[in-house]
C-alpha cells in the first residue's frame, strides 16, 4: 500500500505491473526471498540458533520459518540441513 502511494498507482495496479513484470506476485516473492534469505543464512552457519535464523530472514518467528520451509521445500530446516551435510559428505543420512 505504501509503495502504491509512493508511486502514485492503485495497490491493485502495482500488483498487476509487478506480476507482469516479475512473473509472480508481490506475496509468493516476498515467501521466496524469505527463504532465500534463511537458505543463505544455514550455508554460513553449522549450528544455526533457528529462532535468530527466522527474525534474520524476514519471518515472524521459527515456526513461522519451519512452515514456509516445509511448504517449500517439503521437509524441515533440520532435514534439509541434515541431508545438506550428508550429501557433501557423501555419507548417508
């Protein structure tokens, strides 16, 4: 809304023109570059403190984080982390 103002456009207009722009709403860009965020923020850290990690990425709170995660990415921040190490490793999990 506010960007909408600053610009001098309806929030519905801006939402069209960003869409057809971007090629994805302004809500499902704002979940992916959350999660980015947090994925950029578990590959510099090995034991990562996960409610920091969330606040840090742009979410709510942790659980707020593991869902987004779960809904993306299909498992939780600790799975894919684990999965993470044990492919470089080549270890298994």
């Amino acid at each position: 809304r506010e960007v909408a103002e600053a610009v001098g456009l309806g929030e519905r207009r801006l939402q069209q023109l960003f869409h057809a722009q971007v090629g994805l709403s302004p809500r499902a860009w704002r979940r992916l570059a959350r999660m980015h965020g947090c994925l950029r923020a578990l590959r510099a850290t090995p034991m990562p403190a996960w409610a920091e990690v969330a606040v840090d990425s742009g979410f709510y709170d942790q659980s707020h984080m593991v869902n987004e995660f779960r809904a993306l990415c299909g498992v939780t921040p600790t799975e894919f982390l684990g999965r993470a190490i044990a492919g470089s490793s080549k270890t298994p999990a």
